[in-house]
C-alpha cells in the first residue's frame, strides 16, 4: 500500500497567489450556524443558540448535559466547531418536564447563551442550511492581481469541496490509526468514528485530487454520478450530454466521489477506472472498512461559494466572508488563495 502522508492536494485555480496567517485571535475566524428549519416553539428539546470562544463543541455539550442535569446523550447539536474561533451554534437538551434551568447562569467567559426556544425533537448533526464565515487573514503578502481572480474564480464557479486537515489529525495520524485499528487496535467508540471518517476523508481527497489534475472535478465524466446543487440527491449519468454539461457549467450539478464502504457504487465508465485506480493503491483501507461494516456513500467534488466578499486592508490583512453548506470546510477555501 502507498504511503499514507498527506500530500499537498491539487489545487483547482493554480498555487496560492499568497500567504499570511489565520487564526491570531479568536475573532479572526468568526463561524454562524443557520438552522435548516424553524424551532417549533414547543416540545420536549430545548434549543440553545450558543456563541462560545476558546472552546470546542463537545466540551460545551459536556457542561450542558451537566449544568442541566442529564446524560450527555440527551445533548445535541448540528456541527463541529473550532476551538480557536467566535462561533456561534446550536445546541439541544432534552428536557421533557420538571423546572427549566436559569441558563443565564450557565454563562463563563468561554461561551454565552444568547437565544432559547423549544422543539419536538432533538437537533441532528448537519441539520444546517449553512455555515456563515467571516476571516481575517493577517501579514498577507503576494500577487494581489492574481488573488482577486483567484477570489473572482472561486465566486464564479466554486472550490474542491476537500475535507479540511482538521479531519486527519496532526500529520494524517488519524489515518494511520484507522490502519492500525484494522489491523486489530481496541478503541472506543469515539475514536472508531473518528478513524473511519479519516480513511474515508483521505480516499476522497485522493479521488478529487485526482480529478483536479484531469480536469474533471467540475466538468464531469461519463458515468458520474452528479449530485444537484443544495441536496444530497443523486442520479447517474452516463453520458454527459449537452444539457447535464450546461447545468455542471451554471453549478447546478456537481460530479461526486466515493465515500468508500460497502455496497453498489452507481459510478461506471470512466469515473468508475478512476476511482478504483485509488482504491487499489489503498487496499488496507478498503478492506478494513468493508470489514468494520461501513456503508457506502456519495459527496460532491465541488462546493458552491456564496456570498463571497473580500477586502483588502492597509493593515496587511485580507478579510474574506461567505457561506457554505454544512459539511463543507473553510480552509477549502483558503487552501487555495493562501499558504499559511
């Protein structure tokens, strides 16, 4: 099996035109959640908008499920957020009867409650409509020209929708532990997710890395499966007709790549000669997670940038703003503007 370092993906809209930091203070990478739906007002979850600083989601989950008195199970929320950021997110507690807590006084200097509402039923990881982000990037230096059509580029026709390296842990470790777990490691069942997701994450990266480098991330080949814009719905295709190549133009459509498991992959033809040609490079990883039960599944090769805006300051600094769908990863974004 080939080495499983993380290697510097593709990039869809050449090098980055720059470099500078991310990440000085907390308010230099601001996230909000947008709910996909309207709380109802009433039932048995209570949901809390929660805006936290210097802490990450499931610590916050833990002091809610013990400030409130229940198990950590009862607790639920949307997505994962940085630590080092001001975020803003949502967080349910299932509290049926009995006396509502005073969550004001669950307030520190990490994290804030500002808004409560009930629900019928608890909030489930990716139930967002998206992610709204406002970056500052500081000491920016480089070709500014060939940074606004970079900006300009990714605006018009979006970004590999790579998953971020904060999925494969400091130097792909995650990955290597999914091996070694295959391999027979005991974990718990947290870091089981965890190094599934990773072995999956970096089989994908691989296949759009490799469809960057063709040309075909966004244009399609016969026998994609194509995915339209804003849902998870899917049909193959297999030929790319006139019509279907119109639609990947306006963004309407998206190629897919495997999540690999088990079960029918509905990608043939071209798509389906490239993506086992990554799937045979990493037979450890497959196997072990046809073995571990996982079930297959389809993620688009290209995410859609909306509302994006950029400045450039006399500071130095680069501030960006847009929104993505959940799931999707700023740093796909930066990745290709800026080397940090």
């Amino acid at each position: 099996m080939e080495n499983l370092t993380l290697p510097i993906w593709a990039y869809a809209y050449g090098s980055p035109a720059g470099q500078g930091i991310i990440r000085t203070l907390p308010e230099d990478f601001i996230v909000e959640e947008t709910l996909a739906f309207e709380p109802s007002s009433s039932g048995e979850h209570i949901f809390l908008q929660v805006q936290k600083t210097g802490e990450n989601t499931e610590y916050v989950a833990r002091q809610l499920a013990r400030f409130a008195n229940v198990r950590q199970r009862d607790i639920g929320f949307a997505g994962m957020k940085d630590r080092h950021a001001i975020t803003t997110q949502w967080f349910s507690v299932w509290l049926p009867k009995g006396d509502e807590p005073i969550w004001q006084d669950f307030e520190t200097d990490g994290f804030t409650i500002l808004s409560s509402t009930r629900h019928a039923r608890k909030l489930k990881r990716g139930a967002l409509a998206n992610n709204r982000f406002e970056l500052t990037i500081r000491q920016w230096q480089g070709d500014k020209v060939k940074a606004i059509e970079q900006l300009t580029a990714i605006k018009n026709h979006g970004v590999p929708n790579y998953y971020g390296s904060q999925r494969f842990g400091h130097g792909g470790q995650n990955v290597a532990k999914a091996l070694a777990m295959f391999q027979g490691m005991k974990v718990g069942r947290e870091q089981r997710s965890l190094y599934l997701s990773a072995a999956r994450s970096f089989l994908f990266n691989h296949i759009l890395a490799a469809r960057i480098t063709q040309n075909t991330w966004s244009q399609g080949l016969n026998g994609d499966v194509l995915m339209i814009d804003g849902s998870n719905s899917c049909f193959a295709c297999d030929e790319i007709d006139d019509d279907i190549g119109t639609r990947l133009t306006q963004n309407a459509l998206h190629p897919t790549a495997a999540l690999f498991g088990k079960g029918e992959s509905r990608v043939s033809s071209e798509a389906l000669v490239l993506e086992k040609s990554v799937f045979e490079k990493y037979t450890e990883l497959t196997k072990g997670l046809i073995a571990f039960g996982v079930e297959n599944a389809r993620r688009a090769l290209r995410v859609n940038v909306s509302n994006l805006t950029w400045q450039f300051g006399d500071d130095d600094t680069l501030r960006l703003q847009f929104n993505l769908p959940a799931g999707s990863y700023a740093t796909a974004v930066l990745r290709e503007i800026i080397v940090d």
